[in-house]
C-alpha cells in the first residue's frame, strides 16, 4: 500500500487490509506474525502487515538471485516499464 493511500481507508472497517508478500512474481499472504499500522491522527488501524516467515523470505532471496542475470541484461528502458506495470497493477 502506498503512503498516500493509507489516509483513504476507512478504519471503521472490520478487516483492515492486509499487505502481501512478492515472492518470485507471485503476490501470496505472510506466514509471519502480524502487526497492525496505526494512524496518528486517531489511532484507529488503517492495514494489518503479515511479516513474510523464515521459509518465505529464503524463498524471496532464491528467486531473486535467480533472476538477477536475466534482470541485468534488461537495458534501463525495460526494466522501468516492467516496474511501472506493476504501479499499475
């Protein structure tokens, strides 16, 4: 969730959303223990952050080490479009 995001939710509601892991190009929930975000103006939840567990984020790192060569051959253009798909998405 995006910082500028966070002041749009409405924090009556019953289930905050929960924030998700990227794990080798797959979004998927954390395993890990969750920890709410406060608001300061009124300290009423705004998200629930479900913290990637040990296995998840060996995971993470496997994936990404995997792909750091394919990711280095892209040129500068390709690699921000990629990331500006994801902004979108």
């Amino acid at each position: 969730m995006r910082t500028n995001e966070a002041a749009c939710i409405n924090s009556d509601i019953p289930n905050p959303p929960m924030a998700r892991c990227l794990i080798g190009g797959n979004w998927e929930e954390g395993k890990g223990s969750i920890k709410d975000t406060i608001s300061p103006r009124d300290g009423s939840v705004v998200s629930r952050v479900r913290f990637a567990s040990a296995e998840q984020v060996d995971a993470a790192v496997s994936a990404a080490r995997n792909a750091q060569k394919e990711w280095a051959a892209l040129t500068v253009g390709e690699r921000a479009e990629i990331l500006r798909a994801g902004l979108r998405s």
